[in-house]
C-alpha cells in the first residue's frame, strides 16, 4: 500500500526553560522567535519529506508545571518517537532526562536526546561527554545543538528520529 501518508507522533520531553517550544517551532517553521508564549502543552501538525517520502509529523511540545513533573505515562505511550531535551547551562535538566531514560528502559520507543544552547558554551555545565555516555546508555542518537542557531542540525535531529521510528514499524 503506497500513498498512505506516515504519520509519526514525536514527544518532546524536557524540564522547564531547556528550549522544547524554540526547537520544535524552529523545525516546523525555520524561524527562531526567542519567546514562547506556551503555558500549556501545544500540539503541532505538519507535513514534511522524510527521505523524499512525505510524512506527517504529530509533535507534542509537552510544558512541564515545574522540575518535578515527570511526563504521564499517557504521553509516553502516545509517542512513536521520544525527543529527550536538555540544555547545556542546566544541570537539572540533565538529571531530568536522565530520570524520565530510567523510566523508559522497558519501552521500545525510538529516543533521541538533545542537548540544547550550544551557543552557551560560556555557562556550560554538561559535558559533551555526559551526553554521549546517557545516549550510549539508551542506545540512541544524541547531538548538542542550538535552537537560536542553525536550523539544519536541529532538522537532522527530527528526521534521524522520524526514521528510527519508521525503521521500527517495518520490523
Ligand atoms: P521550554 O520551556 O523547554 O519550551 O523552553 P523555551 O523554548 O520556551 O525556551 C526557554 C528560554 O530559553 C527562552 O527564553 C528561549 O529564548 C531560550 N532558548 C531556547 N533555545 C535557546 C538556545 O538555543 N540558545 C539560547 N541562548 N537560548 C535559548
Ligand atoms: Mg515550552
């Protein structure tokens, strides 16, 4: 069956303020705005080429109440595909992706973690290394990037992880 269109859910999960809404809007439409105005979780839709193939992309920019609010198991299992965000000027949201990875060791979602304000290599507290380690750890892809530079790393990041869960569904 061909012309189905793929649809892939992307969860993006992070603590506060790691830059979730400027990565996902900074996807969807290129454009990096500096504010986001999301109290609440937003749902974004959108068509985009995977591979020359299109596929729709279903992503849930999630908005954590504070550190300790762990995504629901609902959000969890909604997700084909798992962003992980952090920022490297936040320590905190580095033991918050590590803490929502040690909940989801049973689960065969495809992961990606990202490490977010590479621009901020001056109020660096997570290592590149830390990241590679957690990344090697849940056996998934990881980059540093920045939502308030370039887009095309940030597209890589969204598309590696839209093909790990298409190679997933073929199996
Ligand atoms: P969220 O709570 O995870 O959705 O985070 P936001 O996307 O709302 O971003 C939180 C703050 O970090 C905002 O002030 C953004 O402008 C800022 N921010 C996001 N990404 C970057 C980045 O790559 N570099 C820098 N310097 N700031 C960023
Ligand atoms: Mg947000």
């Amino acid at each position: 069956k061909k012309s189905s269109l793929s649809e892939v859910k992307i969860a993006v999960i992070g603590a506060p303020s790691v830059g979730k809404s400027a990565l996902s809007v900074r996807f969807l439409t290129k454009r990096y705005i500096g504010e986001y105005d999301h109290q609440s979780e937003t749902r974004y839709k959108h068509e985009v080429l995977v591979d020359n193939e299109p596929v729709l992309y279903e992503i849930l920019d999630t908005c954590p109440k504070n550190e300790d609010d762990y995504p629901s198991a609902d959000t969890l299992n909604w997700a084909d595909g798992i962003l992980l965000v952090y920022s490297i000027t936040d320590r905190r949201s580095f033991a918050y992706v590590k803490k929502v990875s040690a909940s989801l060791t049973d689960s065969d979602v495809p992961i990606y973690l990202v490490a977010n304000k590479n621009d901020m290599v001056h109020l660096r507290q997570v290592s590149a290394e830390e990241g590679t380690i957690l990344a090697g750890e849940m056996d998934c892809g990881f980059s540093e990037v920045a939502a308030a530079e370039q887009v095309a790393p940030i597209a890589s990041v969204f598309q590696d992880l839209c093909r790990a869960v298409l190679a997933a569904r073929r199996k």
